[in-house]
C-alpha cells in the first residue's frame, strides 16, 4: 500500500527485584517462548519486538521514553507475568503516548495439581499481577483494550490482530497528510468540521489547493505515459468501444488517465495520503475525475467526495486496518431505499467515485453524463459489490467531541441496474432497517461513510479507543431506547471526560 510506514508493536512484561535471579531468569526463557510463538504462529500482522522485563519505575519510565521516541513503535502489549507493583509503573504510562493492550494470560495453561507450591505460586501469579496492573491503568484513565485468554487460543490471537490492525491505522495518521482541491459542497453542515481540532486528536493535518494546483500539473505529465495507462485500463477492465483507441470519446479516456497520473504525482510531491475535491471546483479540468479518483483509492489512499476531509481519513483509516486482507474499502455514500415491508434495503453508491476493490466482477469502463458540475461526461468505473458482511462507519464533528458512528450490514443479492452508471451496492441493516436508520439519525450520522468487508467493528472500537473519541456501535442488539440512552450519557461523559482525567 503506498504510503505505509514500517509499524512493530512492543511485548513489555512486568516483574520486580523480589522474587530474585532465578525466578526471573524463568521470566525470561518464558517470555521468550511466548513471544516468539506469537510471533511464527498467530499469523498476526504485525511484528512483535520482545522488550527486557520492567522491574522498576526506571525501567518503566525509560521503556516509555524510548517507545514514544521510536518511529516504527505503533504500540505496546502489556503483561504482568509475576507481580508488578503498579505504582511503579505510574510515572511511564503518564507520559506514555502509544497506545497499549493489556494482555491477561499465564505461561501454563493448566495447573500441575500435585506439584504446585509457593515457587509455582509466585512465579505465575498473572491473576494477581494483571489486577494490579489494570487498577493502575483505569486509576490513570487510560484507555486500552484487555485481552484475556491463554496465549495459545485462537480467539486471543484474532482480539490481537484487530488491536494490532487499529494500531497499524492509528500509527499512519500520526503526522498524516490529507490534501483538499476546493472547499466542501456549499451549505452542507456534516462535511464540514474543525482541522485544528482534528489535528489535536488525530495528528494528521488537512491542507487545501486549488483545483488549478493539480491542472498543473497534468499539463506536465508525457502524453506518452497518458497513452499507456490508458492502455492498461483496456487489458484491466471491460471497456466501452467508444474510449477504445480509435473511439469517438477517447479523448475522455485519456484525460482520465491524465488525471490519475498527476494525482499520483501531487500526492508523491506533497506526501499526501489521500485526498477529496468537489464538483462545484472544476476550473482547468474537463471532467470531475471519476476513474481516477476510484483507482487511488484502489491504491490505498483515502477519498471522499465534496470537499469531505473526515470521511477521507476515515477510508484512508480502514485502507490501513484492512491492509494484507483482501483490500475491499471504499467511499460510499447511502443514496436511496428500497422500502418494500420485510425486505427494506438500502442501495449505497455515488456519482462516481466507488472504489473498484469492493466489486463483485470485474468492473466496467463506461461515460456517461453528469448532471452537476457543468463539465464533460466523466469516465468511470462500473460494476456491483461483492456480498457478504461489511460495516458502515461515519466520522462527525458534534462540537465539543469527534463521534465515531458504525452500522453493521450484509450486501445482498439485487435486481439488475442496467441503467444505473455508477458502481453500487445493496445491503441489509442490523438489527433491522428502521431502527438502523432510526438509529444513525439520532446520532447524526452523515450521509458519506467508509464501507468496508475486511474492517470489523472490534477493529473500530479499538481504533476509537486510541483516538480517545466516541464511538456509537448500531448492530443486531441495537434498540432504539437503549440507543439513545446512551447517546445521552455519552453527551455528558464527553462534555466532562478531561476532568475525569485528573
């Protein structure tokens, strides 16, 4: 995926001085053999670089100094394999600014009924240690996630790979560049928002061209490599005869190819990871770039259309988390409904811009008119979604907060669009139609998402988590008055939670 950095995530074990050389030379061999287990057989995406055991504040303080100051660090595992004072730990984890997972295992896995004594005892006493440790973290309020199993358990090893997969994302926004041709659609309200407090919770920093920046561009780009991508599309996709060479329209085709090639430029110039536009910005160019925005999102870079900087982020966000699966994230937007009683469905797309990672077949190459923006008839990519699970996520600025806004849905099986010129998909909601719709308005959902079949919502939760921002989950257990309780309890947790912090 272009733009992502290198990310290892460190295993920390906690011990102290009092149980002497011997018990803590086990503590070594054993956390040896744990990590390296994790690391060849749990098939997680990261790797895992084994830490010396904390035993003292020192150790701890200086563990975290060196975590903060490593660039390639994306978080820690924490775990308390004897018993780890947790006051000594206080003065680390306050100046911590990874993100951590506690881990809550043992080295055994069963207990050896009739040798166990006070060496066995002291030794593997995780069950008292990883208490101590968890009261200091929430004493702290620190936000985390607890994993709790054997080391050696499947399930365990798929809780890590969702908090490691977050980690991966949260790490590529940290100092993450975001580029913006134009200002958003004029008077809308949720595509809007705060990039300087986004910059303070996220890290990454929007910054704005002019679309004319980028035509630029393209007017450097050789009309021979315009020429052979525009090739490619013809070996890759199915394409209309009439922007084949020779075409009546391949003309179009071929400043779609520009188009795409001095994006790739820009962002290699500016270190931008992804980017949005809008079409009431067009001064310079022919058409609003359908096939090209749809080709760097396939890329990995995050897009949203009409100026939408959070959604783009957010796609940029779950490109990262879904990063070594099968890559299906795209921009998506709920378009209209399907409101037969019993089988309500909801038809997502845009006007152009879905990212072909999410289709089902192989797409098709195709023009046709676009009744806003006053340009040329755009090129883009058109086909259906795959079927399957999938999540639906929102980011929006409440004001006083950042809420992260997920639904969970299964695309299914549709009648033919053969009219419709823009790629698509139909899903179902969870639990159901109306209190998932219900549901995303009262938390003031917006109608521009990141949609993704590899992300999960654990994977958000612990991504929300170390954004330290609100997270509102709609799925088969949502109710409407349990729904918005808990809007309203998060509307004052959120108000107050810095006091919390003291």
């Amino acid at each position: 995926m272009l733009g992502l950095k290198p990310v290892k995530i460190w295993f920390v074990c906690g011990s102290q001085h009092l149980y002497g050389p011997e018990t803590l030379a086990q503590v070594d061999a054993q956390l040896a053999k744990i990590t390296d287990y994790l690391s060849k057989e749990a098939g997680l995406p990261l790797e895992i670089v084994t830490q010396p055991v904390a035993k003292s504040s020192a150790e701890v303080t200086d563990l975290c100094i060196r975590a903060n100051a490593d660039p390639e660090c994306g978080g820690l595992i924490l775990w308390m394999h004897t018993f780890s004072p947790a006051k000594m730990w206080i003065r680390g984890l306050s100046q911590l600014t990874k993100p951590f997972m506690h881990l809550h295992t043992q080295f055994a896995r069963e207990l050896p009924w009739d040798t166990i004594d006070m060496d066995y005892m002291n030794l593997n006493q995780s069950a008292h240690g990883d208490r101590e440790a968890g009261f200091i973290h929430s004493r702290l309020r620190l936000g985390r996630k607890v994993v709790v199993g054997h080391w050696t358990d499947t399930d365990v090893h798929a809780r890590i790979d969702a908090w490691m997969r977050a980690a991966r994302a949260w790490h590529d926004w940290q100092g993450g560049r975001f580029c913006r041709f134009g200002d958003n659609m004029r008077e809308v309200a949720v595509t809007e928002g705060d990039k300087v407090a986004a910059e303070m919770a996220f890290g990454f920093s929007v910054s704005g061209y002019g679309i004319m920046d980028l035509v630029d561009v393209m007017s450097g780009i050789a009309d021979s490599d315009v020429a052979a991508l525009a090739a490619e599309y013809e070996t890759l996709y199915d394409v209309m005869p009439v922007l084949k060479k020779g075409g009546d329209k391949h003309h179009s085709l071929l400043h779609a190819a520009r188009q795409e090639l001095a994006l790739k430029a820009f962002f290699a110039e500016g270190g931008f990871k992804g980017f949005t536009d809008t079409f009431e910005d067009l001064h310079g160019v022919e058409q609003l770039p359908g096939i090209a925005s749809q080709r760097m999102m396939a890329a990995g870079f995050g897009f949203a259309g009409e100026g939408d900087w959070k959604t783009v982020a957010l796609v940029r966000a779950l490109k990262v988390m879904g990063h070594g699966l099968s890559g299906a994230t795209s921009f998506m937007e709920d378009y209209t409904y399907h409101m037969v009683p019993g089988a309500e469905q909801v038809l997502g797309s845009h006007m152009l811009e879905v990212c072909p990672t999410i289709a089902a077949d192989k797409p098709k190459v195709e023009i046709h008119p676009l009744g806003i923006g006053g340009k040329a008839d755009p090129v883009r990519l058109v086909f259906d979604a795959r079927l399957g699970d999938a999540v639906s996520a929102s980011l929006m600025d409440m004001g006083n907060r950042f809420r992260l806004l997920v639904n969970e849905v299964t695309t299914v099986e549709h009648p033919a669009l053969p009219n419709l010129p823009v790629a698509s998909a139909v899903w179902e909601c969870k639990p159901d139609f109306k209190t998932a719709l219900q549901s995303w308005i009262l938390a003031g959902g917006a109608h521009h998402t990141a949609f993704s079949f590899d992300v999960t919502t654990e994977m958000l939760e612990d991504f929300a988590t170390m954004a330290g921002i609100e997270l509102a989950v709609i799925n088969a257990d949502t109710t409407i008055p349990q729904f918005k309780q808990d809007l309203m309890t998060n509307e004052v947790y959120w108000h107050i939670a810095k006091g919390f912090r003291a």
